[in-house]
C-alpha cells in the first residue's frame, strides 16, 4: 500500500508568507522590470494566504513601451533566470556622432562633430566625449557628456551650443542605429568658456543620457 501523504496546511501556509519567499519574489520582479526598461515599479506584500510581488508600468513612456513593443511582457523571463544576464552598453559617443551629424546637416548646419578635437581643426565643429555616468539599472546606461561648441565668434559659438542642446534632448524615444535613448537631463547648463591656448570661441554644457544596453 503506497504510503499516504498529509499536507501540513498550516506549514505551507507560513512557508507561503514567508520573509524569505517575499524576498525571492522581489528580487525576481525586480529583475524583470530592469530589463523592462524605465517607468517601471515593483510593489510587494504579504496577503493573507502568500506572499506576493508585482511589475506596473508607472509613467506614460512605460505604458507606450508595453503597448508598442511589449516591454514588459518580453522581460518576463529574467524573473525566472536565476544566473544574471550579461548587459552591454553601446558606445553613446558613436551614436551621438551619429546622431548630431545628422540633425545638423538636415538643418543646413556646416558644423563637423567629433570625439576629440580634430588634428587640421576647423573654425565650426562640435566635441561630445563622455565624461562619467553610472548604469542606472540592469539594461539603462545613464551617460554625462560633455559637449563643447566652437565656433569663430561667441555668438556663433553660442548659438551653436543652444541647438546642439536642443537636439540632445529631443533624444528621448528616438532610436539611432538601433540604439533606443529613454531621457535626457542637464548636469550644468551653457558657459562660456573660451580654449585658453588658442582663445578661439567656445561654449560647453554637460548632458546625461540614458540608452538601452543588449544582453551578450
């Protein structure tokens, strides 16, 4: 006669309600809405009968990142991989480059941009080098670049400024070369600040922007 099994209710019940199973099902929300994306939240609590863990888009970005690409239902399986995922950011001087040579073009803008500044340096270009940032979660790279404008007259150059900064934050919700970028925000607006060896015009600003990484 095979042996009978009686369920400990009461057991399975604290097991449940658990401290250790509410944590276990927060750090797998929590994951799942780090690969969601931005907007995000994670609500938790112990009911009556279990413990329980939930993801909620929270902004309106969010509800449009699961209505257009299913943000969220596409994560869903980082709450079930108990090995971290390998993220890797793409390089935002690159894409920016991209970007902003572009955006100026279109406007009729002669101005060059690059990383460093050029060896045969011309009167008009743009630098974007990253200066720091940190990720922001397990997929969103939040970087701080700091822009400089040149240009031959500081009018020019501060004009040149004002519109690069514009377009760095028209850059949330746009993708460039596959590369989706979330928000823009400001570490220090305009200065004035001219090269102190050649004293040609130039103004600086320091943005942040945040992209998304891709799993390796």
């Amino acid at each position: 006669m095979p042996p009978k099994v009686r369920i400990n209710r009461k057991g399975v019940r604290e097991l449940l309600r658990s401290r250790e199973v509410l944590s276990d099902l927060e750090r797998r929300a929590n994951a799942i809405a780090a690969a969601a994306g931005e907007g995000m939240e994670v609500d938790s609590e112990i009911g009556r009968n279990r413990a329980r863990a939930s993801v909620r888009t929270a902004t309106r970005e969010a509800v449009l990142a699961e209505a257009q690409q299913r943000a969220l239902t596409r994560a869903l399986d980082a709450g079930r991989c108990d090995v971290p995922e390998v993220i890797v950011f793409p390089d935002v001087e690159d894409l920016l480059v991209t970007y902003l040579s572009t955006e100026l073009a279109a406007r009729g803008d002669t101005a060059t941009v690059h990383t460093v500044v050029p060896a045969d340096r011309p009167d008009r270009f743009v630098l974007v080098p990253r200066v720091g940032g940190t990720r922001a979660n397990l997929v969103v790279d939040n970087a701080t670049i700091g822009i400089e404008a040149w240009a031959s007259t500081d009018q020019q150059a501060h004009d040149l400024c004002q519109l690069v900064r514009g377009l760095v934050h028209a850059l949330p919700g746009r993708v460039v070369d596959g590369v989706t970028f979330y928000r823009t925000g400001e570490f220090a607006g305009p200065t004035n600040l001219p090269d102190p060896v050649s004293r040609q015009s130039r103004y600086i600003f320091t943005p942040t922007v945040s992209c998304r990484g891709t799993a390796a």
